[in-house]
C-alpha cells in the first residue's frame, strides 16, 4: 500500500515526501525492495523520499533487507522537513 500511495503521488510530478513511520510496529521485510525501487523513480524524476521515526525494529528490518543505506533516517519529521532545505 505504500508503495502505491507513493507511485500516485509521484505521477503529479516531483514531490519531496517524509515517511512519518513512528506509529508501524512491523513492515514486512518484502516490501523493502519495492520500497527502494519506488524511491529510486521518485529521485529519478527529480523528486526524493526520507524516512523519519523508525523504531530500532524497523531500522533492523531494512538492514537485514539490505537498504539500510538506501535512505536518509530521521528522527521525527520536523528535522526530516529541515533536511531538505
């Protein structure tokens, strides 16, 4: 559902998004890959997607899933907003 929500998003064009992700308890490390793959297209076409609240459980899952480095990670929103600038 994500990366759906993401790919209608981008199709209005460049967007800089935050994925506010404090509230997720689990994220299927599947969905990982087509998340990078996502956010690659978006950066692609000039746009750009950082993640901000992960708990250290999230953090693992995308490292085990191997895109740890794959994206810029936040504390809460606001610094990932600042990060932008």
């Amino acid at each position: 559902e994500v990366v759906e929500l993401l790919e209608r998003t981008a199709a209005h064009g460049p967007s800089r998004l935050v994925l506010e992700l404090s509230e997720v308890t689990h994220f299927d490390y599947r969905g990982v890959k087509p998340l990078v793959g996502c956010v690659a297209r978006i950066r692609a076409g000039g746009g750009d997607v950082k993640l901000a609240g992960l708990s250290n459980y999230l953090s693992a899952i995308f490292r085990s899933a191997g895109a740890h480095d794959a994206f810029e990670y936040h504390p809460n929103v606001e610094a990932a907003r600042k990060a932008f600038e």
